[in-house]
C-alpha cells in the first residue's frame, strides 16, 4: 500500500506545484501531519493525558498522586452545574494557561489537575486513527470497518444509519476506556455534494439536502445520545456517549480542480443556494440532531473565510440554530487565512478574527500560538476566550471526561469487532449495493447452475480499497477483510485474473488472460471502478470516466464471453459507463460504492441472490460531457442560461443521464397505490402575515395570494398519507419509497422537485405494507426564493412517489384563508 500512497501523493505534489506562491502553503492532506509542532513550547509543561486507570478528571485518588487537594477545586464539585464547574475552572487560570488549552492539543494546566486532552479524533464510518487522538497497535489492532458514507446512504434506511452510529460510539468508549483513543469525533462530513467531480464524495450523503441532513441527524445521535438521557431540560447539560461534529461548515465541495483547491477558493455563493442547499443539513444536524460541535471549512465564502465570519459563526450557527457545543476549525483553517487567504496582515489579526467570529477550538497551533499576543495588543478579548472555553468545557463534562462514565465504564476489548458489529457493516453494505441493470434478470445467479466463474478487474481481489478514507491508516486494521474473492469463493469456484494491473490501468498487458478465462467460464463478474488515487481529499476528477484501458478491459470480456457478464463498479461518484448499460452482453451492472471491510461477502450474497439488493443512488450518473459543460468552480444550484451552465443535482438539471438519482433496481417487482391522502389544506393566515409575490410566468395564472413567508419554526400544519408497497415479483425484498414534492406549476427558477421524505420497507413476495408519512405542509412544500426568504406558495402541488415509470402521485392544494 505504500506504493498507492506515494502515487497520490507525487499526483499531488504536481497539482500543487501548479499554483502560484507554494511559498508558505499548508499541507495538502491535513491527516498526513505529525503531532502538533509545540512540543518544544516554553509555555507549557510536558503534557500528560489521563492515565487509562483513571479514565476521569476529577478521581480523588488521582488528584491525590498528583499531591493536590481535591476539595479545594470547585470545578470537582458534583454539587454545581456544568456552567459553575467550568466557570471556576476557567477562572482559575492565567491568559497564558487559558490560550494553550485552545488547540487541537489542549496542554491542561498541571497545577489545577487538569490533563492534556487530544481533540482530533475521527469516525466517518469507524473509529479511524486519522486524528491524533486515536491510535492502534499490536496490543489493540482493530476496529469494525462499515461501508464508506456514499454507500451507507445508498440504502435509504434512517434506523440502520443510526445503528452504525451506536456500534461506533460503543468501540470509541471501549478505545477510550483503553487509552487508545478520545472522546470527540469530528464526523460526520454532510457536505452536499454539488458536482460530480468533487474528490470527497465518498465521505459524504450525496446530492440531496434532506437526505444528508437526515443521515447527519441519525449519525449524530447514533454517536452522541445516552439511552434515558435522550431528552432533557437544560440540553446544556445532556450527557453524551461521544461528541459528534458536524462538517465542513460551509460551501465547502472544492478540494483540488485543475490546481484551484480549498486553500485559495472564494466560494461565489447566493443566499437562496445558502438557505436552500448548503446550510441545510447543518441546520438540521444542529436543530434536530442536537450535536454538540460544527467545523468551519478552509474556503472562503463570498470573500469571508468560513472560520472568520461573525455572521456564519456566531450568528447563525449558535444564535439562530441554538448549538450547544463547540465550534472548531478544519485543521490549520487559521493558517490557511493568514497565508492562503492572504486575509489578515498578521497571524496575531487571524487568530483575533476567528475568536472575535465565534471559533472556539483550533485544530492547529494558531490560536495557541497567537493568541496571548493578540490579548495582550488590544486585538482581540480575553472575555471571548473565556466563552470558547466555556463552550469546550461543557461538551467535556457532558462526555464524563470529569466524572467518568458508569455506563460505559466497563466496555473493553470484547467491545471491539463484535460478531454483531461485523455483521452490521455486511448489512450496510448489502442495503446500500445498487442494481444498475439486470436485463431478463439474470441475477441472481443460481449456484447449482453457475458453478465456475472468471472473476476480472482491478478491484477483484480490493481489501483496503474498500474502507476508503477516513479509515484504518497509521496502524489499525478492520477486524477483518472479506475481498470479492473471498465472498465469491465461498459459493463458487472462482478463476481470478487481474485484467488491469491497476486501476490506473496504463496498458493492455492483463486484458488476454482476463478473455481466455471469460470464455471458459459459466459466468464472469468484472470488478472495475475508481479508487483514492482518482478521487480523494484534495483531489478531485477531471473526467467521469473509467481510467487508462478499464473499459477496453470490460469490452473485450464482454464481446468474446458467451456466458453472462456482470459488470461491478467501486467508486464513490458517477462513472459514464453508458457502453455498459448499452451492451447487449454485459447483462448486470451492480454499484458497490466503496463497501466497506465486509464488501466481497455482500457482494457475493446479492450477486448469488441470498440478498434481493434494494439500495438507491444518492447522486445522479452524468453523461461525461456533463463536466465540459461547466467549470467546477460555478457555486450555483440553478443552471445560468447566457452562459450555457446546465443545473446542479437532480432538482436543477433537466437533461438525460447515465442513472438518475434515486435510481436503483431490485430482483422483485413493486408497485405502488396511493392508500388515503390529505389532498388540500386551508391554511388560515394571522393578521400579521403578509402575501409575498412570487416569480411566475408572465401569462399563467396566479393566485391572488401567491405565498407566505414561513421562516419561523411556528407552523404546525402536516398532511397524512399513506403508500400501499406491493410485491408483485418473485422475490421478498426491500423498497426504498422516496417522496417528492414539485411546486405548483408556472413558477419560475424554482426546483423540478425534491425529496421530503423516504423509507425503507421490506416486503414478502405477494404482499403489502402501507407506508405511512406525515409532512409539514412549510418544510416540505416551500420553496426558497432569491431574497432567501422561505416562502410557502398557494396552489396545487404536486406529491410524487418513486421515479419513471411506477411513480404515482397526487396534488395537494394549498390555500390561504384571511
Ligand atoms: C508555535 O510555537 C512553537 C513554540 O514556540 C514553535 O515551535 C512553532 O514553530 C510555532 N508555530 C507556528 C505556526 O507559529
Ligand atoms: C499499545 O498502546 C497501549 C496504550 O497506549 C500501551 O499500553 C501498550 O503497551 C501498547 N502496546 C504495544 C504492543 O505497543
Ligand atoms: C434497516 O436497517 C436495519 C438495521 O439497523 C435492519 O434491521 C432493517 O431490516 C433495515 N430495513 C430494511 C427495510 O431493509
Ligand atoms: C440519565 O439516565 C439515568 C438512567 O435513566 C438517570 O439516572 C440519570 O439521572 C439521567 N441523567 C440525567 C442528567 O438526566
Ligand atoms: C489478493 O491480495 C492479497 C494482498 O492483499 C494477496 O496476499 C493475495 O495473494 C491476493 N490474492 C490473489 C488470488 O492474488
Ligand atoms: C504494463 O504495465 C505494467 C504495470 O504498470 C508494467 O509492469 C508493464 O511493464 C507494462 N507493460 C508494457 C508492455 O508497457
Ligand atoms: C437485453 O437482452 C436482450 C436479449 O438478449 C438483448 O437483445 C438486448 O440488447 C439487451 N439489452 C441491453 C440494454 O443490454
Ligand atoms: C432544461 O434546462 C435548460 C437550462 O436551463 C433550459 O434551457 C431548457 O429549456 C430546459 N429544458 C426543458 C425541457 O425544460
Ligand atoms: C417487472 O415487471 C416488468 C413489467 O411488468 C416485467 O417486464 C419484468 O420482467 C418484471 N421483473 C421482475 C423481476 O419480475
């Protein structure tokens, strides 16, 4: 694996010599960093953790080793709040203690007994040893793997989202019991992904506002909630099972196109993309998820880095959305102001505005560094420091760092890689895995039947291909890999050729032993696809094809074979295989995402039918002359018609695609029949509110009272439905029933539709089950205009369920009574 990792990196360094002053630049992969460079500080005290034997801050027996009086520390105190706690221990400290417990690395303050405590850690689909809070080694080697995000998404299944969340907070208290890892996490990511090309898909929900905000939501609270301590009065106070942090805040999909990446960018953004799109799913992780900390990202939004914004920071994120957590910086985000940015005159200037914003923790040494200074100058407040202090306390006390946590007190090794926890990442994999195409359904394949296969491509035999990033990198493994080899092998007779050396695929060398072994097979299953060396952090495509001679590989196979050929791809964005879709021989085309440690087991269970795949799209397949059409850099959702820019995502963009978003087959027939169905709502208006216009075409007609403005959270109207989902195949399965809705008709500029909500069914051949959803008629039906005001318009809407051919769907009609 050295070798792929020094590819990526010598790709880097050539995207990276590209741009213009290289002089002072931060690293292009954050995560590659060594521990923080302030080992040497003056200011300081070699830091030390807490020992695993202690677990907790304030252990008398520990105060006692270290010859300090425990009762003489008020922030010890049971007695007091959280806020009295962390207030006296604030208060306790000098300007030059406080600034050094302001990075990733807090220093603690040895006199007052209060440890060094490592922010950074990570856990995207994992725990993962990419932060310096956690690491593996020979004593403690594993953790449990699932699928990367994009695939996990795929599968539309709230309660399986969550449940990873839960088994990952589960390993990361047993780590942290250990000494092996920390207790804040900085995932999930829930950036929307607005173009195809962008390097970090794989770590993200996909195209769809509501869906990454709902995946964030159940995340988080897989991560974060305490089972009986879920609500609760002063959620200040709430206890947390690990710290969960929302990311990258915001506008932030840009990380290395064509050597402009997120160091430079100036994200070029409209409040109506802001309020509709970008902010989103942060809105609902921080509203609905209760986490407990959101990153600001490296970009600058309309001129402003993200971590610099007073309106972003402060405004809107702890104001208006009421966070009760921490915010931190994406590592060295202060640096990047400094020199990226070229955004303030000094350092001193850069750390005054991130704090003057409302940035409370910096993963980096700038606010360590700079910020006493900047105190000192009259640059920046003491009393801000104090309120991010006050903010990352908090969090901790709720983790129990202060007075340990009796629940999870007793979770260990055994905790780690249990059976349960593996066979969870193989149902994750199994519900994400798309069926792209199945003609005359030749999947499943019969195993009585199809006895030997050739088994081709350059993901075949793929183990750490399959984790992804944010993964096990510096030492930790999964708890155990099944490659598609594996899974294969265990229900066939497999014949392996490479087809590709790699995936890069420079030459033909491996294609003819691949066809010969093609020929003498019963059936051939390609494994084709993309990997980190195409699309990564800091890293983003160019093309939406597949690399070097990938699809000469796949053709050659396909037109010498006799038998059939399934075609599986690994990757995290759309690839144009249209050649594929298209060839008569090439029968299936299954989508594996990157499936995570158990991949070649789920794989080989839905290729041999012992699971009737259901998993969903959760991005749209463009054509590859989608990225010629327009430069990635173009913030706007909507498509910009004088300069030929078609729309972003499925709600934007009108023309035809590889696979649509939402799409995705099963081995089973369902359809669906509207049950019972709220069809009009008679809204009845306060005297306050006003009717705004809307942007309608000149010659339809309109209502007099076109909308309402619908920002505030007071609006309680839902209409009820009910979706009957009937199995009229042969196989028992499950039906992901996504629900749409699209605004009346003669509105200009505004989505083709959206999704409002979707669940996932399972369903017995020959029978139903009526899916029951309840909507809020102002967050499902209303529209974003562009003075960003969220307006919910009269007139006949229309609900859709499901996409093509066996979609139904109803008007609901909105009115307005004075
Ligand atoms: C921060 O301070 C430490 C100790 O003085 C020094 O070694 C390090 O280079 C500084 N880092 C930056 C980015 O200023
Ligand atoms: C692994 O790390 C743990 C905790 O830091 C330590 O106690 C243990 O000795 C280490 N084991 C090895 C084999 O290095
Ligand atoms: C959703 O995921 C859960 C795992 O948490 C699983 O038990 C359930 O069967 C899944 N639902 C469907 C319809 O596949
Ligand atoms: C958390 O739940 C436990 C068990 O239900 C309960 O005893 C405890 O008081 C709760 N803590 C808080 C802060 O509500
Ligand atoms: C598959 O890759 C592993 C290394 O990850 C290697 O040990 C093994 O020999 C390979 N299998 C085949 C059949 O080539
Ligand atoms: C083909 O590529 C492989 C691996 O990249 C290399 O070892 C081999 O020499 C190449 N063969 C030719 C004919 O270029
Ligand atoms: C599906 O199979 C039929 C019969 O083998 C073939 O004629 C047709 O071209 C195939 N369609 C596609 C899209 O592969
Ligand atoms: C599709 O979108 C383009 C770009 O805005 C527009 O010019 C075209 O008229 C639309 N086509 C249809 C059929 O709506
Ligand atoms: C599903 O229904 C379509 C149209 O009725 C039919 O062509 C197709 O064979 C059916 N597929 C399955 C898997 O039953």
């Amino acid at each position: 694996m050295a070798s792929h990792c020094f590819f990526i990196l010598l790709l880097s360094l050539t995207l990276f010599a590209s741009i213009t002053d290289s002089r002072n630049l931060p690293r292009l992969f954050y995560h590659t960093k060594k521990s923080s460079p302030l080992s040497s500080s003056p200011k300081a005290s070699q830091p030390s953790p807490i020992p695993p034997k202690y677990t907790y801050v304030c252990n008398s027996e520990r105060f006692a080793e270290l010859g300090l009086d425990i009762s003489s520390f008020a922030f010890c105190d049971k007695s007091h709040s959280y806020d009295v706690r962390a207030k006296d221990l604030i208060d306790r400290m000098t300007l030059t203690e406080k600034v050094t417990q302001l990075g990733n690395k807090a220093y603690g303050v040895p006199r007052l007994g209060l440890p060094m405590y490592e922010w950074w850690s990570e856990a995207l689909h994992g725990v993962s040893d990419v932060g310096p809070g956690t690491h593996f080694n020979a004593t403690f080697p594993h953790a449990t793997s699932f699928p990367t995000v994009i695939l996990t998404t795929a599968s539309f299944n709230e309660s399986l989202w969550k449940a990873i969340g839960e088994v990952v907070s589960t390993e990361a208290r047993a780590m942290y019991n250990l000494g092996y890892a920390g207790l804040t996490y900085w995932s999930p990511n829930i950036n929307v992904v607005r173009d195809p090309r962008w390097g970090r898909i794989t770590e993200t929900p996909g195209e769809d506002p509501y869906i990454v905000g709902r995946y964030a939501v159940n995340y988080v609270k897989g991560l974060q909630d305490v089972a009986g301590n879920v609500t609760i009065e002063d959620l200040n106070s709430r206890p947390l099972k690990v710290s969960a942090s929302c990311k990258h805040y915001v506008a932030y999909d840009v990380d290395n196109w064509l050597g402009i990446d997120r160091y430079h960018f100036d994200a070029r953004v409209t409040e109506q993309d802001m309020i509709e799109t970008f902010q989103r799913p942060f809105e609902m992780c921080v509203k609905d998820g209760d986490v407990s900390s959101v990153m600001c990202s490296y970009n600058r939004v309309n001129g402003i880095p993200a971590c610099a914004d007073h309106k972003l920071l402060t405004e809107t994120i702890r104001e208006k959305w009421d966070l009760h957590g921490y915010i931190v910086a994406d590592c060295d985000s202060i640096e990047v102001m400094f020199h990226g940015h070229k955004w303030t005159a000094t350092e001193q200037d850069a750390v005054a505005q991130a704090l003057k914003a409302g940035l409370d923790l910096d993963c980096g040494i700038y606010y360590t560094n700079f910020t006493e200074p900047a105190v000192r100058s009259g640059k920046a407040r003491e009393d801000d420091v104090d309120k991010a202090l006050m903010n990352l306390y908090r969090v901790l006390m709720r983790l129990g760092f202060f007075d340990g946590s009796p629940a999870y007190s007793s979770l260990g090794i055994d905790d780690v890689c249990a059976t349960t926890s593996i066979e969870l990442a193989a149902e994750a994999a199994k519900e994400g895995i798309v069926l792209l195409k199945n003609n005359n359904s030749v999947l499943p394949l019969n195993s009585n039947k199809y006895k030997n296969l050739a088994v081709v491509g350059p993901h075949a035999n793929a183990t750490k291909v399959m984790i992804g990033n944010y993964a096990l990198e510096r030492g930790g493994t999964p708890c155990r890999y099944v490659s598609p080899i594996d899974g294969l092998s265990k229900l066939a007779n497999v014949n392996y050729k490479m087809g590709c050396a790699n995936v890069a695929c420079k030459n033909e060398t491996f294609i003819y032993a691949g066809v010969e072994a093609a020929k003498q097979a019963d059936a051939t299953i390609i494994f084709a696809g993309i990997d980190l060396s195409i699309e990564a952090e800091g890293l983003d495509r160019t093309d939406l094809l597949l690399p070097g001679y990938q699809t000469e590989m796949i053709l050659e196979i396909a037109n010498a074979a006799t038998t059939p050929v399934v075609l599986v791809i690994f990757s995290a964005g759309g690839v144009d295989i249209s050649f594929a879709k298209n060839h008569p021989n090439i029968v299936s085309i299954i989508w594996a995402g990157f499936p995570g440690a158990e991949g070649g087991l789920a794989i080989a269970d839905v290729i041999f039918g012992h699971y009737n795949p259901g998993g969903r799209l959760p991005i749209t397949w463009y054509e590859a002359d989608y990225v010629d059409q327009l430069p990635m850099t173009s913030m706007p959702l909507r498509p910009i018609d004088k300069l030929g820019y078609p729309g972003r995502t499925y709600k934007f963009f009108n023309g035809s695609t590889v696979y649509p978003f939402g799409y995705g087959l099963s081995y089973t027939n369902f359809t669906y029949s509207v049950k019972f169905a709220e069809r009009s709502l008679d809204k009845k208006l306060l005297p306050r509110q006003q009717c705004r216009q809307m942007n309608y075409m000149p010659d339809k007609y309109m209502p007099s009272c076109q909308a309402i403005n619908v920002e505030d959270d007071s609006c309680d109207d839902v209409i009820e439905f009910g979706i009957e989902v009937f199995n009229a195949g042969k196989h028992d399965g499950s039906n992901v029933v996504i629900v749409y809705s699209s605004p009346p008709k003669g509105l200009l500029k505004v989505p083709i539709k959206q999704v409002v909500g979707f669940q996932r069914v399972y369903v017995l051949v020959g029978k139903s089950e009526t899916v029951k959803f309840s909507l809020n008629v102002c967050k499902s039906l209303s529209l974003v205009d562009e003075a960003a005001n969220t307006l919910l318009p009269s007139g006949e809407h229309t609900i859709t369920i499901g996409d093509g051919d066996g979609a139904v769907s109803f008007p609901v009609r909105v009115n307005f009574d004075f």
